[in-house]
C-alpha cells in the first residue's frame, strides 16, 4: 500500500457487513478522494446464492473491496476497506483484516440475522468494532436498544443509527469507532 511520507502515522480500518447493506455508498460518503470499487453486475451466476428479495433493484455488487482515504490531521489519515457482503467472498477477509485497528459493522435492522456471520468474523479476526444501523429511506427506525439485545453485544460496543447516503451521519459513525478504538488502547 502507498503511503504519504508527509503522514506520520496512517490507521487501517474496514467497513464491513452483509450483503447489500449499504457498504460501498458508505465509504463514497466519507472518502476525501474518487474511492476505488470493484462492483460487477449480478449476473444468473448469483442466483440461488444472493438473496434480493429485499433489494430487488440492486444491480451490482462488491466483488474484492472499496477503498476510500480520509484525513483527519496534518499526521493522521485514515485507510478506509470495504469488504464484499456476501459468504462465498469471506476469504478476501482474512487479507483484508490483517493491520486493522477495528470495524464499522454495518447492519439492516430488518435484515439483523444476516449479521451474525459478520460478527462472527470481526471477533474471529479480533477486531474492535462499532455498529452502525443503517436508516434505509422509507424503513422504521429501530430503536438501538432494541437493537443491542437482538445482537446479543456487549454493552460497551457503541451503536449508533448511521444513514450512509449522508456525508454528516456517516461521519458521526466514523467519529464513533475512531473515539471507541483509542479508549480501547488505553
């Protein structure tokens, strides 16, 4: 990866989730450059493997990563991975996870049990993570505590409603693990 010789220290973090829950919009939203993404149009192939029942206009999808840069001081900048959605992608993970300080978890609060997988893998990969509850247009908005216990997460990992077409609310989840992450190092 290159790395600015101008930046003292840069941060690895992933944005992770479940199929179609919003990852890639999310770090165009906060990416300070043209953020890299490799989508490819869902194709038969997916069939039977990629359940679009809930977004039945969804035409293309993550097939390695995102990666978007945002910087936070004149020393620190923030290396920003997405990760595909979908089972059959979870190799590119492993890959993915190595350096990482933590996790954005995003999650559908309609689709919560298509979330346990991905816990599942940022605790294997032992990752600090906060949650963030993507606010689909149109959908209820789930109260967090609700939304906690369904989990079944610890009560001192943050979760935080997070719409990630919105440039502000994506940030405020962002500030969120960035402040988690250093109270977790000390």
């Amino acid at each position: 990866m290159y790395l600015d010789p101008d930046v003292s220290r840069s941060v690895k973090i992933l944005v992770v989730g479940h199929f179609a829950v919003g990852k890639t919009t999310y770090i165009g939203s906060v990416s300070e450059i043209e953020p890299l993404q490799t989508e490819e149009e869902i194709t038969e192939a997916s069939e039977g493997l990629d359940d679009l029942s809930e977004t039945p206009d969804k035409t293309t999808t993550t097939v390695a990563m995102d990666f978007g840069r945002l910087t936070l001081g004149e020393d620190l900048v923030l290396y920003i991975f997405g990760t595909p959605g979908q089972e059959r992608f979870k190799q590119m993970w492993e890959g993915l996870s190595r350096g990482a300080l933590g996790a954005l978890v995003l999650a559908d609060p309609e689709r919560l049990e298509e979330t346990f997988p991905v816990l599942d893998l940022v605790e294997a990969f032992g990752l600090p993570y906060v949650i963030g509850v993507n606010t689909f247009e149109g959908k209820h908005e789930f109260p967090l505590d609700e939304v906690c216990e369904a989990l079944n997460i610890s009560e001192d990992t943050p979760v935080i409603h997070c719409d990630v077409r919105d440039q502000d609310s994506s940030m405020q989840a962002l500030i969120t693990l960035v402040k988690h992450l250093l109270s977790s190092l000390g």
